[in-house]
C-alpha cells in the first residue's frame, strides 16, 4: 500500500510494518507531506524506548492542540512489542478513536503471534495495516535501476548489479550510493558501467560501512578516525544515524533470539545479514548485553530527535557528540 492511500479517507490508526529502514522513511516522508495537505500541521514522532510513556500517548488523545486543528502521531515501536502497557493503551485509542487526530505505529515485519496480537487486531478493526514488502534478492537489480530514474540518473543492468553486490542487499546504502551518483552525473542521459564501478571505488575509502562495521568489533580507535572522515568529508548525521539504528535493531532481534535459545540460519536470512557479515554481529553479541544494545537504540532515538528539531541541542553540535558517545558505547567491553 502506498501511503498516498492515507487521504482521502484518513484512518484514525495506522500500523506500518518493515524489516527495511528504507521503505519506512519513503512511507513517512510521503505520508507526512499527505498529511500536512490535509490540514494535519502538527506531526510529531517518538521512539517508544524503556521510558516511554504510554500514559502520556492516551491523554494526547483526548487534548486539544496548541497549534493546529488536526495532528499526527508517529510511534516507533523498535523491538515490534510494544509490551502491556503499550498494547492497553493501543487497545484503547482503538476503541474510542478520537476526531481530526492520527496515530502510525511503526514496527518490524510482523511475525505470526503479532499478527494474532489484541493490539494488531484492535487497530486493522478501525485502521490500517500497512505491510512493506521486502526487496528480494532476484529484484534488487531492477529495484536500483527505478530508483536511480527516480533520481535522473541512467544505469544498466550491470551497474545495477554491480551496485547489488557492493551495498550487500542493504536498501538504505544502495540509495545512498546512487544519491552520489546523481549527484556527480547530473544532466548525463546515461552513466556506464565502467564509470560507475570508478566513482564507487574512489568514494570508497571510508564509508558508513566500515564505522559499523567496526562499532561491531568493538575497534573504538577505527571507528572515531572514521568517523572523523566522515564528517570532513560532509557526511550527515542523520544519514550515519539511519545506519546505526538499521545494525542496532538487527542485533537486537539477533540478541532476544540468542536469550530464547532460537537463534537459527532461517533469522539470519530474514534479517539479511550475508555469512561475510555474520562473524562482525556474532562479535557484538558476545561483548554486548541486551540492556547495552537497548541503550544504543535510544542513543538514535535521541539524535533522531536531534535532527528533526525535536529536542533542543544543549551545546553546539551535540549530534555529533551524540554519536561520538554513541560509538564509545557501542564498542565497550562487558
């Protein structure tokens, strides 16, 4: 379902299911730009961490606005549990929507007990629910080649192919690599494959990549001199933030897999984690603990928030202080 589909006839409740970091901010880009044409002028977002307040999410509910008629809601939901207290308080927006106000709850693919969950059931009854397929292997090439026209840019099956290979199945990194590369070949009716497997190469020297990648060895020197590439080389903080919670909420799910003794090939594959990969996530999950691996997560909440000018930045550049202790975190030893 596009999110286009959002209007004319706004639902009270949404429910936006995903395993691809990508595919969800497509959807809430568009549907946020829906919603504002609307009339929906106040949308605010919010990760539903340890500290969550579910209490507060009912009484928004039933206030009135300070600053528009209608408004918006959008609530992450990274473990895809969204516990008792959450899945009461879903149960009961559910069962008394308000007027002129919209809630999204935004978790992983759902699983099948999910699926048969009050809360799930209470929100398809009045709402929503809105499942993003994933981009399978045997697609990936023709998915890169409509995205790159969706961005000027002309590139054959090769170069698609190529570009399949080299971001290893990873949507976000596949776009990003052909945002560059339209930005370095605007105007050009077409871009060879020769040309593009040179610009890759030279723009490969540090990557968003190799940070995570090293984060997840625990290499705490590596990952701050990358880091420190990277934002001379003008890197955004949200595109490093994106990056982060993508590996972060993979490991989760690989550590509550790895507490219920049901860590299997089948996940690893759900998850998209090539074995070239596996030895990296296999590392953190010996060094980190579930509560570590809870905390960065809300490290991204924070800088998420940072960067939509939701939180106040004490000092300046605190979202890049904000992943330097986010990294000092991520590579810390029990």
């Amino acid at each position: 379902m596009l999110a286009a589909q959002i209007v004319p006839e706004t639902k009270p409740v949404y429910l936006l299911c995903s395993n691809e970091p990508l595919l969800l901010r497509d959807w809430l880009d568009e549907a946020r730009s829906l919603l504002r044409q609307a009339g929906f002028d106040e949308i605010s977002s919010y990760s539903s961490d340890t500290s969550f307040n579910w209490e507060e999410l009912l009484n928004q509910r039933n206030m009135m606005s300070l600053f528009s008629d209608k408004s918006c809601s959008i609530i992450s939901i990274n473990s895809g549990k969204p516990g008792q207290l959450g899945s009461k308080a879903i149960q009961s927006i559910c069962s008394d929507p308000p007027e002129d106000k919209v809630f999204i709850f935004v978790v992983p693919a759902l699983d099948r007990q999910s699926k048969n969950s009050a809360w799930a059931k209470a929100v398809k009854s009045v709402g929503v629910v809105v499942e993003l397929a994933p981009v399978y292997d045997n697609q990936l090439a023709d998915w890169i080649i409509q995205r790159a026209r969706l961005k000027s840019l002309t590139i054959d099956r090769q170069s698609a192919l190529f570009l399949a290979e080299r971001t290893e199945g990873n949507l976000l990194a596949a776009d990003q690599e052909l945002e560059k590369l339209s930005i370095r070949f605007s105007g050009e009716a077409a871009v060879d494959y020769e040309t593009i497997e040179s610009s890759v190469a030279q723009s490969a020297r540090y990557s968003h990549f190799l940070l995570v990648d090293a984060c997840l060895l625990g290499k705490r020197a590596r990952a701050l001199k990358i880091l420190k590439s990277l934002r001379a080389e003008g890197y955004a903080t949200a595109q490093l933030n994106w990056a982060f919670h993508a590996s972060l909420d993979q490991l989760d799910r690989l550590k509550q897999a790895q507490q219920r003794g049901t860590l299997n090939e089948k996940l690893w594959q759900q998850l998209r984690i090539w074995r070239n990969k596996q030895s990296l996530f296999q590392a953190a999950l010996q060094r980190l603990s579930a509560a570590q691996i809870e905390r960065l997560l809300q490290s991204c909440a924070t800088l998420d928030r940072l960067g939509k000018g939701q939180q106040d930045s004490e000092f300046p550049d605190q979202d890049w202080s904000q992943i330097e202790s986010l990294i000092v975190t991520f590579t810390a030893t029990k």
